[in-house]
C-alpha cells in the first residue's frame, strides 16, 4: 500500500536519476526517475511523492510539486521619525501636612506655643498617671525591681500540663555520589559499513542489526505472505538469508566498535555494569578474529580492571559512612551490592556491621523497625553473624511473616521466634519496591489535624522506616563466617540503593 511522504532532492546524476531523502533526514534515501519530477526541479527542494517499501527499500511511485508560501500582506510599515529622541520625566509632587486632613477627635487646641519643647518636658511620676481598672487586686510591684511576678498559685480552671513525648531525630544525611552515566553507542561505524553496501543489500544490513538472522526470516515471510495474497511471485528466501550471514560479521565488528569507543569516551564517569558488558562482548569469536578490535579491547580490559578496583574501595567507604551515622539499613543494602563479583568482604568491617545491625534489634524496638533490618540482614553477607539476644516485646503479623519467609536464610532469628524451618522450602527473594498508591482526596483540615498530631507525637525509633523504601533490591548474597563472600547481584536485580 502507498503512502504520502516529503522528500528533498539532494543530488542529480548523469543517467538522468535523482537521489534524494526525507525531508528533515541526514543522508539520502532512495534514487528515483528524473521522468517523475516536474520541470524546473532543483537540489534542495522538497515534494510531495507517493512511496511503496517493500524488501528491498522504498520506492517512489509519483511526485508533486508543493504548494508555494505566499508573502504575507497587509503588514503595517514602521516609519522612521526625524525628531530627536526626549526621555520623559516624572516628578512627584511633595506632600504637605495640611494633606493629612484635620483629625476631628482632639477638638481645638487653641494656641500651643507656650509649650516647651519635647526634649525639655520634665519627666512623668507614677502619681501622674491614670489608675487602671483592670489591674484587680494585683500585688504592686516594688518599685525599680524588674524581677519575676510573684506566685499566685495554680489556676483553678487548668489540670496539670502533660509531659511531652521524646521527638524522634533522623540520623543525618549522606552525600550522594553522582550518578554514572550509562552507555550511549553512536553509529559511526555502523553507518560506515552501511555506506558501502549496495541500495539492494541495505534493508537486508538493517533487519540482522536489529534481530540478527531470525530478523531477516520473519521479514522475508511477511513480504512473501503478502505477494502471495496479490497473487504476485514469491521473494526466494534462501538467497537473502545468504546474504544476511554474509554481512552479520562484519555488522557485528561495526557494532561492537561504536561501543567501544562510547566507552572510552565516558571511561572515569560511565557505569561499571556497561564497562562490563563492552569488555565481555570482545571475547566473542567474531569480534575477536578482527585486527580493528584487538588493541581497543585490551585498553579497555585494563581500564575495566583498574575501575573495579576503585569502585571497590568507593564501596567501602560508603558502608563504613553509612554505620558511622547510624544509618544501618543503608549499610546493609549497599554491602549486599558489591562492584565485583566473588570480593571478600573485610572482616573488621564484616563484625562492625554485624554489631550496628545487632544493636538495632533490640527487645523494645518496633515491630516495623524488626522488619526493616531483618529484610536488608538476609542479603547481606553478615546474615550468619546477627543474632539478637531476644525478640521483642511487641509482635503483629507482618513481622512473624516476615521471620518465616526469611527463616531459611535466618535460621538463629527464626529459632529465637521457635519458628521451625522447612529445610525443603524455597530460598526466599527479596522483595521488590511497590509503587505507592495513588493519594486520595485530602480530608477537611479540621478532621487532619488530631492524626498529624497523634503521628508528630508518637515515638519513633532511631530512624524512620517505611516498608517501601527498606524493601532490598538485590538478589541473595553468599556468607562465610571467618570471611564473608559477597556474590555479583543478577542483572535483573540491580537498582541504585535507596536512602533509609
């Protein structure tokens, strides 16, 4: 079926054919008959034409030329002034006493000249002042002393004041380290190979980059479905899909290239999961059988290498930060988050994590806090190495759920709880971030206000804990006791640790 598109001619060519693009592209497009054009076309202009794609490429069918742009008319013409330009000023006239008007509520005070002057009036004894009636029978103060009031004892109309409750205070922020930045390739060397292909082998290049040769086949059956139903011959399949093995190397080399050198380009600020995958692409035959790629790959085996190293220590640091503010949570999630697969984890750091998430799981903490920590303690490498010295006072369900689910992973807090462990059950997950539910319709300020004050006086733990923003996002974490193991979290899994 046709369709309407704008093209651009960019170039005529001796045999009488023109090349040309969609309007608004980067590089030609097609070639058609200069037969189709009307007369006076020219390089740069831009038709309307009726296209056909197929296999093969697009056609183009008919071309028309465009409706010209008529000047706009009726405009109001500036003309001009020989004057010399004036500013204008503006002077606001000053005020007189007399525009404050008569005040009518002091009466005529006749003539006040024999009154002295403000700063030589003598000054006012209290005997001269006017006794006020409201004072009740108030004790005097003694006179010069600015001391407290004396005690009139408690005010019969008020019980006593309620003690306040202890207000909860957030451990402190920590800085954020910028984000890295994630892999964006160019198409320098696609475009490249591309270029050198012939018109009829370019929508061939196009469908293996996209899918590779199981691409290529669907593409080839729909036409064939299509010139089937039309009653027309059928493309012959075999030779296409010859020609898509042919030039999948070769695309896979290009691919590859543009990669490669994204990465080099952003190497101090890209992300390390895309370093990875640039380096582990390089050990595929096909890439690696190629001159051009050999040097590239080993410079960026090196520099995969060395970032890992710094990023490891970055890792460090961030955890021991997080325990040194009392955001244990956060430590948690971030040691079961390493940089590099099969690292050991400290074991100095290891026994100081485990006592920060011990000391959180306290006999009066809250039922909310318990699940907190146990959640980001089952992934963690320390998991084997926490191990409170009773459970809490306070039980609900959400937290004796959570001990067994967790309790393959647990088995010291599931026995502290006398929840027995199913040895065949499955290894639990962690648990996915939930997006929040979408606010209601706020209620009146007056029925809001007993809850807000109800949440702001009720006291809280050391830190404030939300099931969503504590639920870890990384997958299960391998622990050796003597020195912790910490496992490569699944591609899958991984997300940016979330602030407690």
């Amino acid at each position: 079926m046709s369709r309407r598109i704008e093209i651009e001619l960019t170039s005529t060519r001796p045999d009488g054919t023109w090349t040309w693009r969609a309007a608004g592209a980067q590089k030609p497009k097609g070639v058609l008959d200069g037969a189709l054009l009307p007369s006076g076309a020219a390089v740069g202009q831009v038709l309307k034409a009726e296209a056909e794609s197929d296999i093969e490429g697009t056609v183009i069918l008919s071309v028309a030329a465009g409706k010209p742009k008529t000047e706009k008319s009726g405009l109001l013409e500036l003309i001009p002034s020989d004057k010399p330009f004036e500013a204008v000023t503006q002077q606001l006239a000053r005020k007189e006493r007399s525009d404050r008007g008569e005040r009518r509520d002091r009466g005529d005070r006749g003539d006040r000249r024999d009154r002295p002057p403000r700063g030589d009036r003598p000054p006012r004894s209290d005997g001269d002042r006017a006794p006020r009636s409201d004072r009740g029978d108030r004790a005097p103060r003694p006179e010069g002393e600015r001391g407290p009031r004396p005690d009139r004892g408690p005010r019969p109309d008020r019980g006593p004041r309620p003690e306040r409750k202890p207000r909860f205070q957030a451990p402190p922020e920590l800085p954020q380290r910028p984000k890295a930045k994630r892999l964006k390739p160019g198409r320098k060397h696609r475009n490249a190979v591309l270029a050198d292909l012939p018109e009829a082998q370019r929508a061939v290049a196009e469908r293996a980059l996209a899918g590779g040769i199981p691409a290529v086949r669907q593409a080839v059956n729909e036409q064939n479905q299509r010139l089937r139903a039309e009653g027309k011959e059928e493309i012959p399949a075999a030779g296409l899909l010859a020609i898509a093995e042919q030039l999948l190397p070769k695309l896979r080399v290009a691919e590859w290239l543009d990669r490669a050198d994204a990465a080099k380009a952003d190497l101090e600020e890209l992300d390390l999961r895309d370093l990875r995958s640039v380096v582990a692409s390089s050990e595929d035959p096909v890439v690696g059988r190629d001159e051009t790629t050999r040097e590239l790959a080993a410079e960026l085996k090196e520099a995969l290498a060395a970032k890992q190293e710094k990023e490891l220590g970055l890792w460090f640091e961030d955890i021991d930060a997080a325990i040194g503010v009392g955001r244990v949570v956060r430590a948690l999630k971030l040691s079961s988050q390493p940089p590099k697969a099969g690292v050991r984890f400290p074991a100095e750091l290891a026994a100081k994590l485990a006592e920060a998430a011990t000391g959180n799981l306290t006999a009066d903490a809250l039922p909310d806090r318990w699940v907190a920590v146990l959640e980001a303690v089952a992934f963690s490498p320390v998991r084997a190495q926490v191990t409170p010295a009773a459970k809490p006072t306070q039980e609900n369900d959400e937290l004796l759920a959570t001990v067994k689910r967790l309790g393959g992973l647990l088995p010291q807090i599931a026995a502290l709880f006398g929840i027995a462990v199913d040895p065949k059950a499955q290894t639990a997950k962690p648990l996915r971030p939930t997006k929040p539910a979408t606010a209601k319709k706020a209620a009146p300020p007056k029925a809001a206000a007993p809850k807000a004050a109800a949440a702001e006086d009720a006291p809280v733990v050391e830190e404030s804990v939300a099931a969503t923003e504590d639920a870890p996002v990384v997958e299960e974490v391998a622990v050796v006791e003597e020195a912790p193991v910490v496992e490569e979290p699944a591609a899958a899994e991984e997300a940016p640790a979330e602030s407690e």
